[in-house]
C-alpha cells in the first residue's frame, strides 16, 4: 500500500502513502490528508511515549527548491490530525522563526489524549510535547 509503520513504546511513526487513510498505533492515531507524508511522534526521555513527559512530532512532506537548485526550499504542509495518548500537563510547543523562539499552540486533552491539529498555521515541520 506503499506506506511503512514503525510501533515501539518509544518510537510511533507513519510514511508513505498515508494521505486519506487512518493510522492506528499504540498510542497515536494519525489522520492525514497530505497525500504522501511522513509523522513520526518520539519519547525523547526515554519513557515509553504514553508515559513521557517530553515528545517529539516531526513532519514531513514534498519539497522542491527554486529553479536551479536555489534557496528558499518550497515544502508541502503536512494536514490532519493527530491524537497522542500521553500524561496530563503537558504543552504543545513549535519554534516560531519570525521570534526566534518557541510558542505555545493550545491543545485540547480529553480522556488522557491530546488532539493535535496540523495545519499550514503550524508553520514548522518540529512540534514538542511537553512539561
């Protein structure tokens, strides 16, 4: 079906033709409607990701550079959702480039899962989850 799954407490990720269908792991379900894309959702402390207080999203789509090979590099967003099964308190951080910093995205939690919308407002490719 030209998509490949990873499924390990610590590792949960989706690529490949995912667009349109509905990705059910552990304890992340993936809903993407960017046709080819690439989520993977990672515990950086080494806790399973349902127990981590610090989880890594990245994304990824189709880019293209300028013609000839020049910058800037055009990159697909990657739209859907995602819900995550991990523990309460938690904030849903990006890196916002135009501050140079990280700000905080409001994420809904509900019967111990965040709801995590990914859109082109997101503007980044690198979210956390997160104390």
């Amino acid at each position: 079906q030209g998509t490949y799954t990873i499924n390990t407490p610590r590792t949960q990720a989706a690529m490949g033709w995912i667009g349109g269908k509905t990705v059910v792991l552990q304890g992340v379900e993936m809903a993407v409607t960017t046709r080819n894309a690439t989520v993977a959702v990672q515990s950086l402390d080494g806790n399973p990701i349902g127990q981590s207080r610090n989880i890594m999203i990245s994304l990824g789509a189709r880019s293209m550079p300028k013609p000839d090979a020049q910058t800037p590099i055009y990159s697909e967003p990657v739209e859907g959702k995602l819900s995550i099964a991990a523990p309460q308190g938690l904030k849903l951080r990006v890196w916002d480039a135009g501050a140079g910093k990280m700000r905080v995205v409001p994420t809904p939690y509900l019967k111990g899962r965040y709801s995590v919308v990914l859109d082109n407002a997101l503007r980044s490719y690198w979210l956390f989850l997160s104390a």
